[in-house]
C-alpha cells in the first residue's frame, strides 16, 4: 500500500476545488453553513489558505468562489486578480450571475484581459439553473476562448430545484465540446455523472469531500470504488477547502485505503489537473 502521508509530502498535488472569496463574503458563507450544514473546522482567508497550503507543500490551487446575487461578481473577480498576483502558484477563477448587467464584458474582461483559467458557478446556492437563456452568451465566450466551466450540477448535500442530471444533460447537448468539472463527482447522482464521461471527453469530475471518511452528509460512494480506475484519466483531486468540517488530512487518508497503482493517484492528485487546467 502506499505510504499517503509521503506521497502527499513528496509529490506535487494540485487542489482542484479550493475556495478563495472576499472576508467580508466568507463570513457570511461560514455563519450560513455553521446555521444549516456544518461547522467550519478552518475559518481561513486567502492568505491564510495560501500560508496553510504551502506549509504542506501543495504546489496550486483553485480560488473557486460564486456569486449569490446579481452586482457582486465583479468585485469577488478583482479580489481573485489581486489574489493570483500575490499568489501566482492559485489557479485563478472568476464568476458571474445571470443577472448581472453587461454580461459579455464581464466575463470578456476575466477570460482575456485578467486570463483567468474560466468561472464556477454553484446552483444549488445561486438558485438558478444552468440552462438559464441569459448565460448564452456567457457559455459561447468561454467556449471560443477554450476556458473552463466549473460547476455544482449534482443534488448533494440537499438538493434543490435547480441542480440534477436532467438539466446538466440538457446542457452539454448544446455544449458537447465544453471544458467542464463537475464537483463532488455529481453527488448524489454517482452513475449518471460517471455515464457522461463515456459521451463528452472534456468532462471531468473532481473529488472534493468524497471518498471521504465522514459523516457530515450521507455522501457514501455507492458505485464500485474500480470505476475510478476505469476512469483514472479524468477525475481531479478536490478538498472543498476552508469550507471542511474535520481535519484537512481526512480529505486524502481514505483515498489510499483502496491501494491502487500509484499511476492512478499521480493522476488524481496532480496529472490530470496539470493536463486540465494546462499549467
């Protein structure tokens, strides 16, 4: 079996599903999920993320962050900017909400002129789904720019009406060719996300609080852990860090408990992002 604790030490693991957002932002994030999901073990800002990560020899991460209401999206994108310029080794991504005016140039001026990576966008917090018409616009400019779409489209921890596989179906038969990742490998909804790998080569799917020993929500992985190895080349490591419950050790320790050939974790904890997100 392999040794975690080395591997993660010596080997140059990429956070797929790091958050990085404003304090003010963040606060209020921790005090909603502290109130109606978990407590948050790391309260941590972006410095202290940056600290935190380098400490432990985590060689990139994203700065995933969403906006909740319409006029916020450019303010957390600049906060992103100034971020990536301190900290060069984050994986800079911005946002939109679909009632944002002047959409096109906001999402113009991330993609070209700040050169992020591409946007995330969290259904199940935005309240809107991901065929809403007026991201039209929006989702062509990302894919004529070759950028990347990250997004909550599964139903766990709760779902609501806006997140599933039926809307995220309808999506990607007008998007077939678009870069995507898909958080917590589709949660709750395991089969049919893995299925849409077999259809659309650019989707992957990251790993952020699966595969995870905990009992925070009912996330057992309920597909043979050998689906993994089957789909080795497109599955990304996540931790869904600061926002975690427990102890930033367990995000890994139970991935190596199925001691499968270190090629496939090479690749879950960094090829694959390195390929993905062409760093």
């Amino acid at each position: 079996m392999i040794n975690g604790e080395k591997f993660i030490k010596e080997k140059p693991i990429i956070d797929a599903h790091c958050h990085i957002f404003p304090p003010n932002i963040f606060n209020k994030i921790w005090q909603y999920f502290d109130e109606h999901y978990w407590y948050v073990k790391y309260k941590f800002y972006g410095e202290q993320i940056a600290e935190f990560y380098r400490k432990r020899g985590i060689e990139r991460f994203t700065t995933l962050n969403y906006a909740h209401k319409p006029g916020i999206a450019e303010r957390m994108n600049e906060y992103v900017r100034n971020f990536h310029k301190k900290h060069p080794e984050s994986i800079p991504l911005g946002t939109i909400h679909p009632g944002d005016k002047k959409k096109e140039r906001i999402i113009q001026t991330i993609l070209s002129s700040y050169d992020f990576k591409g946007i995330k966008l969290q259904l199940l917090v935005t309240d809107f789904f991901i065929t809403d018409k007026r991201l039209n616009q929006v989702f062509e400019i990302i894919e004529q720019e070759d950028k990347i779409l990250v997004v909550h489209a599964g139903t766990g921890p709760l779902p609501n009406e806006y997140v599933g596989i039926k809307y995220f179906r309808k999506f990607l038969k007008k998007h077939p060719n678009m870069k995507i990742q898909v958080a917590h490998l589709g949660c709750y909804q395991y089969k049919q996300f893995f299925q849409l790998l077999d259809d659309y080569e650019n989707v992957y799917l990251d790993s952020a609080m699966i595969l995870v020993d905990h009992n925070v929500f009912d996330a057992k992985f309920n597909l043979d852990p050998h689906k993994l190895l089957e789909y080795e080349d497109r599955l990304l490591f996540g931790v869904d860090f600061p926002n975690i419950p427990y102890n930033f050790k367990k995000s890994y320790d139970n991935l190596f408990k199925f001691d499968f050939p270190q090629e496939f974790y090479e690749k879950l904890f960094y090829k694959n992002a390195r390929n993905f997100y062409n760093l």
